[in-house]
C-alpha cells in the first residue's frame, strides 16, 4: 500500500530469502484435538506411554523407590507420541532424572530420551549437613557473585534432592539464595551443595535479567527486562531469547544482489541507570526510539508465545535483534533473514517518524514467522498473503499489548506518519481503498498489485472475521466496513482470527498459496479448531465470500 520503496528491492523469491518485510512493512501449532479422527489426545497419548513405561521400567532403571510424573505431551501429525517425564527418588526431586519416551502411533515403544542412564541407589536420604547451613552458604555465594554491592532482604531456601546430573547420583541441597542489590534490582542464585560433605556442587544465576524501564516515543513509560554489565546495562532480554537492540549509527548496509558485504553496525545500545530514554526522540536522544523497538519486540515474542505457544521467530526460543536508526531521514522498516533482525528507520521528519510503533514491529517480527513456516512467496497473490499475515498479527500484537498511550485498532503505522504524508495511517484495514491504491475486493488483477495493495484483500478478511461488517469505533477510531456482496457479516473475534490465521499459516499453507488456497487453508484451520460445519467454519467462508472470494 504504501509508496515508500526499500532502498533495495530483491526479485521475487521465496521469503526469507532476502528482505521480505520491506516498504513499511514494509513447532507449528498442532492442537491434540485438531487431525485425524484416530489421533490421540494428550490424555491418551499420556495412558499408552504409562502402560508402556510399567513394562519397560526395569530396563530405564526405574525401581520402586522411584516416581514418575508427566511434564509434557507432545502428539506428531501421524498419531506418534512423545512424552517427558520428571523423576523422584524416595519422594527428592532428582536433578537429570528426566526423560522422553518416544511411542510409535499405534502406542507401541519406539525409544527413550534420557538426561542420566546412571543408576539411582542411595544408601540415605538423611542430609549430614542441615539445611541453616545449607542456606549460609549459599547466601554466601551470593554475596560473593556481588562483591562490593550492599545486598538487602536476602533470603536463602535450602530444599533436598537427588543431583543426577554431575557424575553419580548423591544427595544434594539445591538452594536459591534471592536479595535486592542498592538499587533496588533483584538478584538471586542457585547453589547446588553436596548434603553430606558441604561441598559446593554448582552455582548458577537464577536471575538473569533485571528489570528496568524506559520512555519510550509512542507507548509511554514501558518496563524492560535489560543485562547487567561491570559498568551498567545492556538493551538485552534474557528472558526472551536474548533479544537485543543496537544502534546502527545512521550508517547502512552495502549490499550486491542479495548478498550484503557490508552490514551497518549495531552495537548493543547501553545505559548506566537502567531507566532508558526521554521519550522525545530527539537526535541527541538516542536511547528513546530503541526503547520503542525493545518493546516492540518484547510484546511480539509475548503475543506468540502467550496467544499460540511460539516461543521467538523460529519456535526455538531464540532472540533476533533490532537495528534503530538506520541511514538518514530513512522512510522505511524492514525484516531480513539473512541477518534475522529487524531494522528502522527514523524517518524524514515530514512524511514519517521514527518507524518503531507496535505494530510495525509485529509486523516486521512477523515476516521472519512467515520464512520459517509457508515460506510464502513474496510476490503475487502469495506475496500480497505474506504481506497480510504481517499486518493482521502486526494488529494483533497491538491489541495484545493494550497500552493506553497506543491502543488496538485497524489502521496500521498510524503513529508514524506525518502531516506530509497527507493521510492519517499507512494502510487501513476496514476498507484498504482508503489508502487509494489497496484492493478491498479479489478479481484476476489482484496478482499484478504491489504486494503491499494486492494485501487489502486478505486484511479486509481478517477485519471482518474478527469485527463483523458495519460502523464500529475501536481503540478510539472509527472504522466501517462494508463488503464487496452486500452481505452482513458477524465477526467471531480478534482471538479466533489470530488461532486460524495461525494454525493456516503454520500448516495448511505453503511458499505458492493464492488468495483461494488461502481461502481453503483457513477453512481447514477452522474445522481443525472448531469442527466442520460449525459457526467459525462458516464465518470463515462468509468472509472470504464477502471480500470475493469464493
């Protein structure tokens, strides 16, 4: 839809390939309940490997000292099923005592995943050591993680368990020694100490990432989960992933076809006091659009895993990193999987802002989800698709962060355009036209759009689906949504659209689906999830239908 152009555009290729998300934007879920009729649920995967696990118990060492419990089920396409286990010895928890039992679909053993085959024989579980001095000393290791800091509120609990996993089995205190350092920051340990010598085992961070805060330039003052360093602290999340913003410094990449010989730096961005930015975004004011990103980011990593259990881009609970302030006056944001990262402009000042709003994020984010599972081509119909999944969860990221300083709605990058821009979003969803180059409708020109106009078809879909025809006001703006029959359509929700879109993208869809395999993709999805026949199933048709396509 929008006009602004990457500085380099690549030749249709499958996305991820190269830059897929430019212009503004520029395990795949498999519910137990969703497939074949004779594919076991969760439930019953967990009973087959129970009766499997009493047959084979003296061959994974199991004794009657021992328990099991289940910690995981995970069901294969095929009916396979594969469920993990946690391990007790004499009622203490061991440490490397899970495993995975692999069963084959009819429910039969197929092989086994173990943390120890070492086997577990204790002559006592009666610590030598007692638990207060257990607790000192690792109160003690946690100071000593902290030299030179003042700890307060420090609090140590010992609790007994088994440690399988450092050589042979013996009995151990595990103990997480928790404190807040001057500023008020938590911190904390865990110590693993021999119960009957006192020897320390293994000490470990429990924390490892403090949180902090920053001001950021469109959704106010925002938390932030940051990495101390000897100095100070990094704009780097732990905790999802390793997730990190840099600043490129107004440089840019030097890039030959699809090959970039040169990449513009981006160095982690730094703060002495973990409290980042100003939230003016003024050039002397560095920190405020990376705190944006951060965000941006964070909630995007939030809204997979809480909504569809995907944890980062790849599903492998792995960071990708942002780029801010990329180039000069840079109109532009885009996802690159060859550096799996994100990258934003700061805008002219005229046309565009600082291009690092929620749902730009969500949708750049949202370009490496789609590489890693349709792979949709990034051209055509497929690429107009491709575009569209970005903006639909781009949206959905946005309503999943609910900030009041920038809350849902169906407009995308409405908080950074301009006066000069001469209309108040990039791309409206409701009615895509609105932006005068969007299709609201399919028909046999659709393909030959620009894959940010021939989108408009699938985003006036999703609106639909999820918000119904007809004048509404959300997120305090006004949409209207009228359909190209006629027709009224009663939306089921943001929640079922997000859970269909989704689980079409992840496993109905592939790198060539046009506007009516998406069509049949979503139908499947919501027949996988709801039943065939059912109110979301004919929903989906009715929108479809009423965007043209039939």
């Amino acid at each position: 839809m929008s006009p602004i152009r990457p500085a380099r555009r690549p030749r249709p290729a499958a996305a991820g390939a190269a830059v897929t998300g430019a212009a503004l934007l520029a395990a795949a879920l498999t519910p137990a309940t969703a497939g074949a009729a004779d594919r076991p649920t969760r439930a019953a995967a967990a009973e087959s490997a129970a009766s499997v696990l009493a047959d084979r118990a003296a061959a994974l060492g199991l004794t009657a000292a021992q328990d099991t419990k289940v910690r995981d089920v995970v069901v294969d396409a095929d009916g396979g099923r594969h469920v993990r286990y946690d391990r007790t010895y004499r009622g203490l928890p061991v440490l490397g005592g899970d495993f995975v039992l692999h069963l084959t679909p009819d429910g039969s053993y197929r092989d086994v995943t173990r943390a120890t085959r070492a086997a577990i024989d204790l002559p006592t579980v009666s610590p030598r050591l007692a638990a207060p001095r257990a607790a000192d000393l690792a109160a003690n290791q946690l100071r000593a993680a902290h030299l030179g800091e003042t700890l307060n509120r420090l609090t140590a609990r010992p609790q007994l368990v088994v440690d399988a996993l450092h050589g042979a089995p013996r009995l151990a205190w595990r103990t997480d020694a928790a404190a807040q350092d001057s500023a008020g920051n938590p911190v904390a340990r865990t110590v693993l100490t021999d119960a009957h010598t006192g020897a320390r085992i293994d000490a470990w961070d429990r924390l490892e990432s403090v949180s902090g805060d920053g001001r950021s330039l469109y959704g106010g003052t925002v938390p932030l989960e940051t990495t101390r360093t000897a100095s100070g602290y990094e704009l780097k999340d732990p905790t999802r992933g390793g997730t990190y913003t840099g600043d490129a410094g107004n440089r840019t990449d030097l890039c030959v076809l699809v090959v970039c010989v040169i990449r513009a730096p981006a160095p982690v961005v730094t703060d002495a006091d973990n409290h980042w930015g100003t939230g003016t975004g003024t050039v002397a004011d560095r920190a405020t659009v990376a705190v944006d990103a951060q965000y941006g980011t964070n909630v995007t990593w939030d809204y997979y895993e809480d909504t569809h259990g995907r944890r980062g881009i790849a599903g492998d609970g792995k960071g990708s990193y942002n780029r801010v302030h990329y180039g000069n006056a840079y109109n532009n944001a885009f996802w690159d999987d060859r550096c799996f990262c994100m990258t934003y402009g700061d805008g002219d000042g005229t046309r565009m802002g600082p291009l690092v709003s929620l749902d730009v994020a969500g949708h750049e984010m949202t370009h490496g989800v789609t590489s890693k599972t349709a792979g949709l081509t990034y051209s055509g119909e497929s690429g107009g698709l491709n575009e569209a999944t970005s903006d639909i969860f781009g949206t959905l990221v946005e309503f999943h962060a609910a900030n009041p300083q920038d809350p849902g709605d169906w407009l995308i990058g409405e908080e950074v355009v301009r006066d000069g821009f001469g209309k108040d979003a990039l791309r409206y969803m409701d009615r895509p036209s609105k932006d005068g180059s969007s299709a609201d409708c399919w028909d046999e020109t659709v393909k030959d759009l620009d894959v940010h106009h021939s989108s408009g078809v699938a985003n006036h879909f999703a609106y639909l689906l999820a918000e119904g025809s007809g004048a509404k006001t959300l997120g305090g703006t006004a949409h209207n949504s009228p359909t190209c029959d006629g027709s009224t359509v009663t939306g089921i929700g943001r929640a079922k659209l997000g859970t269909i879109w989704y689980r079409a993208l992840t496993v109905h869809m592939t790198s060539s689906t046009d506007y009516a395999g998406a069509r049949t993709a979503t139908l499947k999805a919501a027949a996988d999830l709801y039943g065939e026949g059912g109110a979301e199933h004919r929903a989906v048709a009715a929108a479809w239908s009423a965007v043209g396509v039939d």
